[in-house]
C-alpha cells in the first residue's frame, strides 16, 4: 500500500508540475512568442503528462499481477494494455 501511495504522490507532482508547464505555454502563445521556445515547452508538458501515465499504469499491472484470481487478472491486463496503448 505505501508504495501505492508513493506512486500517487510522484504521478500528482508531474501532473502539478505539468499544469505549471501548460500554464507557461499558454502565456507564450498569448504573448506572441517564437514558436521554438513555445514548441519545445510542449513536448515538456506532453513527456510530463505521458510519464504521469505510465506511472500510473505501471503500477496498476503490478497490483493486477499480485491477483490470485487468474480470471480477473487477465481481464485488468486487458485494459491495462488498451490504456497503456492509447498514451502511444
């Protein structure tokens, strides 16, 4: 369960941190700025927000993993993948 609780608090720092991001992109482009600066700002937002995700998949398949019930774990690895496929 800690660990859990570890992973929920470094996946909410990203997300934080990447609100912060989004916030500094919105501000570039509202101000005019040069589309380098505003485009590599982006591609930080998106890489913060895709490793929020992975984490949170990541450790939604090792609890799914712990499973003993084989039925269920197949059906959670299932969806997992779908998510784990959509963040592509």
């Amino acid at each position: 369960m800690a660990a859990d609780v570890e992973v929920q608090r470094a996946a909410l720092n990203r997300l934080k941190r990447a609100r912060g991001q989004l916030d500094g992109v919105i501000r570039m482009v509202e101000e005019g700025r040069e589309c380098e600066p505003t485009i590599t700002q982006l591609a930080a937002v998106s890489k913060a927000l895709d490793r929020a995700g992975f984490m949170i998949i990541s450790a939604s398949v090792r609890e799914c993993l712990d499973s003993p019930d084989e039925v269920a774990r197949e059906e959670s690895l299932a969806r997992l993948e779908k998510a784990f496929l959509s963040l592509a």
